[in-house]
C-alpha cells in the first residue's frame, strides 16, 4: 500500500534525514573529514575517480563520505556530478614513457634499463593484520635514501618493438579523434579507441571476472605483463591562441600493457600482440585485467573464433558500467503493480481455462 | 525553490540542443530510434532518466507539468521526478491530466482523454522491442533497416500455440506508421489503443540504452495481431470499487490476509475527479477508501 498512500513526499524528506543520520553515525565519534578520506582511503578515492570519470580527489573523497563509504553509490554522485561539466577542450595524450614513475616492473625482463622499481604496494607484505593501526599509529618510519630515477623509463614492451617481435602501435591512418563516450551514445561495432574508454570507467569488479574467464579457458590469449607503471604525468593542452602545449599540471595514473603470444597468419608474421590498460590513480588490479579484456575483446581484428564471453564486444561493453546496471538493477524495486496486474489477469484466465478440460472430464467420469 | 548552481531544468543548453535534435529526428522518422549521447543524471538510470532528460529538453518556464508512476501522481518516484523539475525548472506542476502540458508517465497513460497541444513523455527501460529475441544491438538495428519483423510474429505465434494467449500484457509491440516495430514502454496493453492517433505529441526517451523516439500526434499506431486472434486489452468483472469506473484500468489493492480483494483505478487523478462529480462505486465511504487517500475528503 506504500505507494497508493498519499503522504510520499514526507516519505521521502524522512528518509533523507535518517540517513543523514546513520552516515554520521555515533556523533561521540570525530568526524572524518574529506582531507583524512583523500589522504589515507586514497585506493577508494582512486577507484571513484576512475570509474566516476573525473580526476578530482577532493570531489571523490567528498563522495565516499557522503555515499558512506558506498564506492558504486560515491561513483554515481561523482558522474552526476561531472555531467554538469563544462568541456574546455582536450589534453595532448599523456606520454606515459616520461611518467614520474614511483612504481614500474616488468615480468617479462629480469632487468631492463631503469630497473624493476617495487614502489608503495602490497604485493610481498604477507597479509597479517596490523594490530598496531587499531591504536593511532603515529608516523611510518622514515624511507631510506633512494636513487632518483631517470625522468624517461622506456617501456618495457618498446624493447620488443625494437625487433618487430611485438605489433608497432600506431595510430590509425588520420589519426581520428576518438570518440567521446561521455558525449556520444556506445555504437557497434565499437573501436578499439571506444572500447578502450569504455573500459577504463568500467566496473573493477566486472573487469576482473571478465579478465580472470580468459585465463581459465574461455578465450586464452597467452598473457604476460609486460610492464605496469604508476607515477605521475604532466597533462598538456595547446591553447589555440598559443599554437604550442603549455603544461596545465599532473595526474596519477597506472598503466599496464600485457604482451600475448599470437601465431600470424598468412598476411602476418608470428608475433606478440598487446593488451592495454589505463587507469586514474593507482589501479594495478584493474588496469591488469582491463588489458586483458583489451586483448580477447581485439579477437576479429586478430582472426580469432568470438566464442567466449570475453571476446563478445556487445556483451562486455554492454554491461560494464557500474553507474548503469546499478541503477537498472536496484530499479525492480520501484512499483511494477501496472505489469504485474496484467500479468495476473492473464496467469488466472490461463488457469482458469486449464482448468475447465479436467471439470469437463470429470464430469463424464 | 528553485536550486542554485544549476540550469533551467538541469541540463546545459548544448545538451538540450543535442536532445531536442535527437527528438526532431525521431518525429520526423515515426517510430524510429535515434541514438542520442544521454547524460548522467542524478537519478538512477532505470528510474526514468531517459524521460527527465526528454523532459527537460522540451520544458518552459511556462509550462505545467504533471508527473505519473503506475498511472498515480503520488507514488515515491513520481513525486521525486516532480520535485526535481519543481526544485531546477521552479515550473508549475499538477495532477489534472486536462491542465498538464507537459505529462511525463511511467507505465501508464492516462485515462483522460488527450488533447492537442499535450505532449506525454515515456519513461523507456528498453527501447528495443526484439531484445529478448536478440540480444544483439548491431543485429536489431539490421532488422529494422530491412522491416524485417518474422521474429516477433514467430514469438507471438508461438505463444498462441502453447498458451492458447499472446503472453504479452505489457510493453505490447505496436507498428508506427505501418514501418517501424516500436516498444510502446512498458504500459499494460490496455493502454495501447490510446496511442493510436493520439491527438497529443509522444515522446519517448531511454537514458541508460542512449536512445529516443517518438509518435507524432494522429499517426496510426497498430497493435500487432493476427486475423484469428485479433488484438483485445484487459477487462475487469466488476467496476471500480471507488469512483464506479468501468472503463479503467483497475489495480488489485489487498484488503486483508484472509483473500480481501478489491479494485480500484490505477488512475488516481481519474479516480479522484469522478468521486468530486458525485461517482460511487461498490465500496465508496468503507475505511479502505479513507486508508487510500482518494475519498473526496481527504484530497
């Protein structure tokens, strides 16, 4: 009876203070404000700036707080957000070989020029619970001295390229401008360009199931990682009244490009192929396995049978968006009495109808 | 009321543009659906996105808008759609079909007749109504080109042949102009008739699918069917129980747990005027009425 009773606007008003109230939680409790969420849940502010498209930590932090730590729910306020936007113009691309790299490795290459550098992150830390961080942990010990490293690391996979064991990266004849998916509705077919933007703001968690059914056999491509980085890029735009790039300021960003063992064909000798990752901050886990929803999603380019999920553009970039099946989905439980009453009349006067053969045949028993 | 900080009705005039060239498209290719970039917008997609954003292209400052959910002005979303366009547009809102100029509907039409000038505005979760028969986008788009609808014949067909019934009730298949195969949203099929020649301009709109389309006002909208099994909508054995109304479509409200039933008119607003003008049906006066808000007293 909910939505038959008037009184729905109270409803709602009501709702939004309560929870107002359970995001602030026990008020005897300090506030968390949006500078500790931006510099300590900085991977959470990561992800919502990533998928909520717009690289402001300041606004994502202010959504995880205000989505009380919801980071799909943080995402949407975000994109909201952001479609309010004016667009001034667009960035040269980054140049991601001359990143400030704070973390770079490759398990392609024990060594390459620059060194593999571990920088900030959990993959040896032997996952124990730090009883300490339960208390205030006061200040990390000091890192000690390290090398600065050179301002340009070249990409691992270029040392491949040098021997034409990879596919070059260009780009396309003319050299189109992509299209700009928050602008323009998804068309298919889709464009590696496309396909590549829409899943950079694609679901981490869609993107990882996806990526994790190539390795378990639905459509192999052979992977390994080339290299991933994460550092920071200066961001350029040229001002039509300059004519030449002026330096506007940096991003983080993490990168991953997967090399794949491809056989050739007749037209193309046996080489590796790539699948590319990009994402705002840092991302490891997701720009992995975008890579490799990259390369299975490349399969009629490279000849190969589109049999697995993976490989089904239509499927995949249909349905990686968080902001979309979140809504969709949660939708169901807006009233459907209308469709459901209809369906109702119907499955009865079916019944009915099924009924009627079995009294008929009763009655001549 | 009006929110700060924002354009009129939301959306920056370059989307509008954007919008209002989609639905220029869309009225001159009936039935048609043209793709449109659709924005993100502070509801959820699925909650009627794709209508807000049709909304609030076509909106003035001198308009009226009234917003239905399942035919009623008062459910929860259709009162948080009124109140988003009341809080950035400031527009004059209402519940009278006849005073609306702008109608912005989820699964219903109303049951006021319409009139010229009126422009009704869908809600769409799904623009494509061979989806279900074929997932893909590329595909379907190849059907339309070619009006190649076998497809969905086939799905009714069969359906006649294993439940004796078309087992579509809502979200019925319509032809627009004798062309294009349309998803009518997902309105009960007792609503179809009235999209027929409609004297009103009907837009729809689909946010998270990215697309619009539109019935321009009197264009021929046909339900399909087939010769031996003709296109019939819902009928109910007794009238309203509120206002008496025997050609409404009627919702069944649960009185109680021991199999109380009772129906009213899904229609509130069509509801209510008929009890102002003195209508009565079987269970007038009872506390069931007062429990639904809809007595004349109460409004």
């Amino acid at each position: 009876m909910y939505v038959a009773v008037k009184g729905g606007e109270t409803a709602i008003l009501n709702a939004s203070a309560l929870l107002a109230q359970a995001r602030r939680g026990d008020p005897a409790v300090a506030e968390i404000d949006t500078a500790q969420i931006a510099g300590q849940l900085r991977l959470g502010v990561a992800r919502v700036m990533a998928e909520g498209s717009l690289y402001d930590e300041e606004l994502a932090a202010l959504a995880l707080k205000q989505a009380a730590g919801d980071q799909v729910e943080a995402i949407f306020l975000l994109r909201a957000y952001r479609t309010t936007l004016p667009r001034f113009g667009y960035t040269v691309p980054l140049d991601t070989a001359r990143m400030a790299v704070r973390r770079r490795i490759s398990a392609t290459f024990k060594e390459l020029p620059g060194g593999q550098v571990l920088g900030p992150t959990y993959d040896y830390t032997q996952r124990l619970l730090d009883f300490s961080l339960l208390a205030e942990g006061g200040a990390p010990d000091a890192v000690p001295g390290v090398e600065p490293l050179p301002d340009t690391l070249p990409r691992g996979t270029d040392l491949l390229g040098e021997e034409g064991l990879i596919e070059p990266e260009l780009p396309l004849p003319g050299d189109p401008a992509p299209t700009d998916l928050s602008r323009e509705p998804l068309g298919f077919p889709a464009d590696r360009a496309t396909r590549l933007q829409n899943l950079a703001r694609g679901d981490e968690g869609f993107l990882l199931a996806m990526g994790y059914s190539t390795q378990r056999g639905y459509s192999h491509t052979h992977p390994f990682a080339g290299e991933i980085r994460m550092g920071e890029v200066a961001l350029e735009v040229v001002p039509e009244e300059l004519g030449f790039a002026i330096g506007i300021g940096g991003i983080t960003v993490t990168e991953c490009q997967m090399v794949n063992q491809f056989a050739g064909s007749a037209s193309t000798p046996p080489q590796f192929t790539r699948g590319y990752g990009l994402a705002f901050g840092e991302a490891e886990r997701k720009t992995m396995a975008m890579a490799l929803v990259d390369r299975a999603l490349r399969c009629a380019e490279l000849g190969e049978d589109a049999a697995s999920p993976a490989q089904q553009a239509e499927f995949v970039l249909s349905h990686s968006d968080n902001v979309e099946a979140g809504g969709f989905v949660q939708h169901l439980k807006l009233p459907h009495y209308v469709d459901f009453q209809s369906e109702l009349e119907l499955v009865r006067r079916m019944r009915a109808e099924a009924a009627q053969p079995q009294a008929a045949e009763e009655q001549t028993a | 009321m009006s929110a700060t900080g924002y354009n009129f009705a939301y959306l920056d005039p370059q989307t509008k543009r954007m919008l209002r060239r989609a639905l220029l498209k869309a009225v001159a290719i009936p039935g048609y659906q043209v793709p449109f970039g659709s924005r993100e917008m502070p509801l959820p997609y699925g909650w009627g996105t794709g209508g807000i954003q049709v909304t609030a292209a076509v909106l003035g400052r001198d308009d009226v808008l009234k917003v239905i959910d399942q035919g009623s002005d008062d459910t929860v979303n259709a009162v948080n759609i009124r109140r988003f366009f009341a809080r950035t547009a400031d527009v004059a809102t209402t519940d009278r079909t006849a005073e609306a100029t702008v109608i912005q509907t989820r699964h219903r039409i109303p049951e006021a007749p319409l009139a010229e000038g009126q422009i009704m505005v869908y809600q769409v979760p799904q623009p494509e109504p061979m989806r279900r028969l074929e997932p893909r986008e590329a595909v379907t788009r190849t059907l339309h080109a070619l009006a190649d609808y076998g497809f969905m014949h086939v799905k009714l067909y069969e359906d006649i042949a294993r439940y004796g019934h078309i087992a579509t009730t809502y979200d019925y298949p319509v032809m627009v102009n004798g062309r294009y195969l349309m998803s009518p949203s997902p309105i009960p099929k007792f609503d179809n008739p009235k999209l027929n020649r409609s004297p009103a301009l009907q837009l729809f709109g689909a946010g998270r699918e990215k697309r619009v389309y539109a019935v321009p006002p009197y264009t021929r909208v046909e339900s399909l069917d087939f010769d031996d099994h003709p296109f019939s909508v819902q009928r109910w054995d007794a009238p309203c129980a509120l206002c008496g109304a025997d050609d409404s479509f009627l919702d069944e409200v649960v009185l109680d747990d021991a199999g109380g039933r009772m129906f009213v008119c899904s229609d509130s607003e069509y509801c209510t005027s008929r009890q102002h003008a003195g209508h009565t049906g079987p269970a007038s006066n009872n506390m069931a009425s007062a429990r639904l808000g809809r007595g004349p007293a109460s409004s």
